[in-house]
C-alpha cells in the first residue's frame, strides 16, 4: 500500500482516553497540556541530567605482606613428604 494512498482519521463517539508511557528523561513535575481548535498539544520537558558525584575514600596505609620465596615454598613441601 502506498503512503499516499492511506489516509487515517479517528472517530469517536462519547469518553475517549488514550495513554502514553513516559520515557525515563521526562520531567513529570512539569508537563503541561492545552487543546484548542480539536488539538491537543502536551509539552514534556526534559528533566536535568543527573552528574556524577565524586566520593573521596580514604584508607588506611597497609603494610606490605612479605610473599614467601619460592626455595621457602619448596623446603616446606619437602618437610611435609618427609
């Protein structure tokens, strides 16, 4: 079917609702509506971008752990078989 060819047109009779799923980015606090003329027109305002926070962390200084050398490792294991 060609789009030219295709023509929609609502019609109702009585209460019309309709329901839209708001994005995430839209600011609910501040929407505003009007409709005039048969048009409604709603206007959904970006809401502001959440910016990172920097979060100082401190730490206590560590002493070095003392990794034991491969020879110690070895004479431990031949302790052990024997």
């Amino acid at each position: 079917m060609k789009e030219e060819d295709y023509y929609c047109c609502e019609r109702s009779y009585g209460s019309f609702f309709r329901s839209i799923a708001l994005p995430s980015t839209v600011d609910a606090k501040q929407i505003e509506a009007s409709y005039d003329d048969g048009v409604l027109e709603v206007m959904l305002p970006k809401a502001a971008e959440v910016k990172p926070k920097k979060v100082p962390v401190s730490a206590k200084k560590v002493t070095s752990v003392k990794k034991p050398s491969s020879a110690s490792k070895k004479e431990k294991a031949s302790k052990e078989i024997t």
